[in-house]
C-alpha cells in the first residue's frame, strides 16, 4: 500500500511535484508562496519561491525591484544608503545631501577624511597652506581674507619680528619707539635687567633702567652727590653749573631749606640771608 505524501495545507498529493519542506511538513509550491512568501516592499507583489529576495531594515525586496529612487539603479550589488524610505545609490546620496570641496570642487564622500571651517568643507589633503603648499591637516592654521597658512609660514611671512634678536613675535611682546621686542630682549642697556613693565629712559635712543641712567648720564647732586633722574615726581634747583635735590637745596649752615627763597653763594657753599649777614 503506498504512503500518503501530501501538502501539509491543500492535501494534495505532491508525488511528481515540487514542494518545499518545512519543520511542520511539505507544503506545495503555490501553498507555499501563499503562506510563507514576502511582500515586497517596493511593487506589493509577493516574492516567490524562485525570486532572489533582498531583505533590509524589516523590509523585503524582489532583487529587481531594490534600486535606487532617483536613477533607478539596481542595488543589488552595490553600496547604498537609506535616506528616510528611500534608497539611494552613493552617487544619487552624494550629488544630493553631501557637500562639495571648496579647492577642487569634488563631492566630499561620506566617511572620508574632511575638514569643515567657517560654513566652508575641504578634502583633507585639499586643504593646504598658501604659501608652502603642504597638507596642513590637523595643525593649526591662520586664516589671512581668502588664504590659510600654517602656522611656520603666516609667522614667517606676516609676523613682526624682534628689533633685537630678530626673531619673530607670536605673542605678547613691547613696543618701543614704534619697534617690536620680545619682553626678555627689551632690557637696559647698561645692566641687560628686563624693562618690560617697569620705569625707563632713553639715551641716543637706547634704552636704560632709572639706576644706570642716573649712573651714566643724570646730573650729580652738588649736595649728597646722587644723580638726579626728575623721575618719581623729584624736582631739583640749577645755579650755574650746579644742580640739587629739592630736598638737598639747604643752607650750610642753618640747613633752613632754600627752596624758593634768596640765598647767597659762597664759594662751594649756598647760605641763607641770614647766615650770610653773620660773615
């Protein structure tokens, strides 16, 4: 007596016929696509047991039917990306949603190397300096209207360098008789103390700390024979050839200040009225 062998769901007997096995049992051919058959996504249709389906985010295809909304390329075999429910090929994605390199106006492709700044998008290696023509890459950069410069050549081309030492001047500095210098090499003629920030003078256009000019140039107490500098607020008195501290302008002998007053000089020495009429 010979076995019953039929589908699992219309009983018919499927000896001389194609079927598909499932866990449950054999089904037939048209059972089997009306039971178990994807809906494709993009014609509704089902996709049958001898049509290569495609499957992607919950979602069925015919191999046929999976291809790009906007140049109805297929997709099959190809890189593409999903933008909402539509299904774009690289090219259709880029021409559309990706930007385009400022220097040489190719699409920036999504994942490659970029470099985005003021609103503008370069190609990492389209990015160069202006003036050495080198990838600045991830460095720093200057931009300068229209160029960008790293960082070596903006200071070698644009930055002001040191009066003294020559060298360029990338941040902080002094100025001096319209002049850039670097703080350490602005310093005192005469001792090299640094002068940045604190009290100075001129001589024929050098620069000198308040002591070494005093030292040098200042005129001399004829009193307590210290240099008088003027700075500090200090005012002195002139006779002659001589000079003192407002403080040092006394009598020699009462040692009543003079400043402002009458005195008579005797020899080496400044008197007051007094002290004089005693001679």
């Amino acid at each position: 007596m010979t076995e019953c062998f039929d589908c699992d769901n219309c009983k018919e007997s499927l000896y001389g016929r194609k079927y598909i096995q499932m866990d449950n049992g054999p089904y037939c051919i048209p059972c089997y696509d009306a039971h178990f058959a994807n809906t494709c996504d993009e014609c509704k249709e089902l996709i049958g047991h001898d049509c290569r389906e495609l499957y992607y985010e919950d979602r069925h295809y015919h191999e046929h039917c999976f291809r790009c909304f906007r140049c109805d390329r297929s997709l099959a075999d190809e890189p593409f990306t999903c933008q909402g429910k539509e299904l774009l090929c690289n090219d259709c994605y880029c021409s559309e949603f990706s930007s385009k390199c400022i220097a040489c106006e190719k699409t920036v492709m999504p994942g490659s190397r970029k470099l985005e700044y003021n609103g503008q998008t370069w190609h990492e290696h389209c990015f160069i300096c202006s003036s050495c023509q080198q990838p600045i890459g991830s460095r720093s950069f200057i931009p300068d209207k229209k160029d960008y410069y790293c960082v070596p050549c903006y200071e070698s081309k644009f930055a002001p360098r040191c009066t003294r030492c020559k060298k360029t001047l990338t941040k902080g500095g002094v100025t001096y008789r319209d002049e850039p210098w670097h703080k350490e090499c602005f310093v005192c003629t005469g001792c090299k103390t640094p002068l940045a920030g604190q009290q100075f003078t001129s001589q024929d256009d050098n620069p000198y700390c308040i002591k070494c000019f005093g030292n040098l140039y200042a005129k001399k107490c004829s009193a307590c024979t210290k240099p008088i500098t003027g700075f500090g607020g200090g005012k002195y008195v002139s006779f002659e050839d001589r000079h003192w501290h407002h403080n040092c302008f006394n009598c020699a002998r009462c040692s009543t200040s003079l400043v402002g007053k009458g005195f008579i000089p005797d020899n080496d020495e400044i008197l007051c009225r007094d002290c004089s009429s005693d001679l």
